[in-house]
C-alpha cells in the first residue's frame, strides 16, 4: 500500500501555552516528518501562493477572513499522479475550528474513490474541531479513519502516540 502524506503547516509567530514565538518549522511539519520517517511515505507540502503573514495576529485575522467566506485560495502545485497511492494522510494546524482553506483547495481536485484517508490535526486546545466532518465532504468516496489530535506546543514529545497510531 502506498501513502502519501499531505500536509499544510505555517512557520513564523504562533501562539504557545501562552505567549507568543517566532518558530522555524511549523507545528504539523514536525509531525508530517516524524510520520514519514516511520512509514516510509512521501510528503507533500500545500503551499499558500499568498502565505499569510508571520505576524500572528494579522494571521488569525487573514485566516478567519478565508474560512468566513469560504474561498478556496490558490495553491503553488498540486501533488502529481494521486493514482499511485491507497492511503493519503492527511495533517493539517486546526484554522478556526477546520482545516486551512488551502486544504480544501487541495482535496476538492483530488479523486478520492476507493483511497482510505486518515486525518492528523495540530491544534492549541480544540482538537480536530470539525475537520473531521469536513474532510468527509471534501473527500466522498474515500474510506476515513478516526483522527488523531495533537497539541501543536507538545510536538516534540509525540513520537510513542503518533507510532502508536500509525500502526493502529
Ligand atoms: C490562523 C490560526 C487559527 C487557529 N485556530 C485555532 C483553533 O481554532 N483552535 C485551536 O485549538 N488552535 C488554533 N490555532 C493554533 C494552531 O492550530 C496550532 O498552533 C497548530 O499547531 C499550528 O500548526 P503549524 O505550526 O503546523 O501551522 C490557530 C492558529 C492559527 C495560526
């Protein structure tokens, strides 16, 4: 069975257990790394043609401009031939309760039938929100497994669950 792993996640200023920090690596990269060296898969990045600012603030204010309206933001590229894999995991940082918007750009092109499609979510405090249910709407056709939440300022210590899961 073949993965992929396709992941959003945002570098710079963001919000940890109660103050803010300049990071070099996203959140949800940590883990889409960390995943992708214990199965082996490939991984992709979606990456915004307009990133949002590093600035945190302005940040959460661009995003929840993007999910309140509901826009579909362009993409730089979309990952090449999906035919190839069964499995798609699919990570993403909680925006506003749901995915980024880019993440619904993404999986509305893909042709999910027939794939088994497993979500992981980095979040600040409400868990995979309902990205779960949003997924199910972007992706018919696909088989998707129960999500796996983790707290994005606890990354670094998430190996034992994320094994664990991976393997579930
Ligand atoms: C625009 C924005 C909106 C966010 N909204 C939520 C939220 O609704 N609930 C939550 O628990 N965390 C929220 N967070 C925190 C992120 O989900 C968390 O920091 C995540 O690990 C970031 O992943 P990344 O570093 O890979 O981008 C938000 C962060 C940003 C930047």
């Amino acid at each position: 069975m073949k993965e992929l792993i396709l992941y959003f996640s945002r570098a710079d200023e963001n919000y940890f257990g109660g103050s803010l920090k300049y990071i070099e690596k996203g959140n949800t990269e940590v883990v889409a790394e960390k995943a992708a060296a214990l199965t082996g898969a490939d991984l992709f990045k979606v990456e915004p043609v307009k990133p949002y600012s590093a600035d945190y603030n302005t940040c959460i204010e661009q995003a929840k401009k993007d999910m309140q309206s509901g826009v579909r933001p362009e993409v730089v590229a979309m990952p090449e031939d999906m035919s190839q894999y069964d499995l798609v995991t699919v990570m993403y940082p909680n925006y506003w309760g749901t995915m980024p918007m880019h993440m619904f750009t993404v999986l509305e092109q893909i042709d999910f039938e027939g794939k088994t499609v497993r979500p992981v979510c980095t979040h600040e405090g409400s868990g995979m929100g309902k990205s779960e249910a949003d997924l199910k709407k972007c992706c018919p056709g696909a088989v998707i497994k129960k999500g796996l939440a983790i707290q994005g300022s606890s990354v670094g210590r998430c190996d034992d669950v994320l094994k664990k899961w991976l393997e579930a």
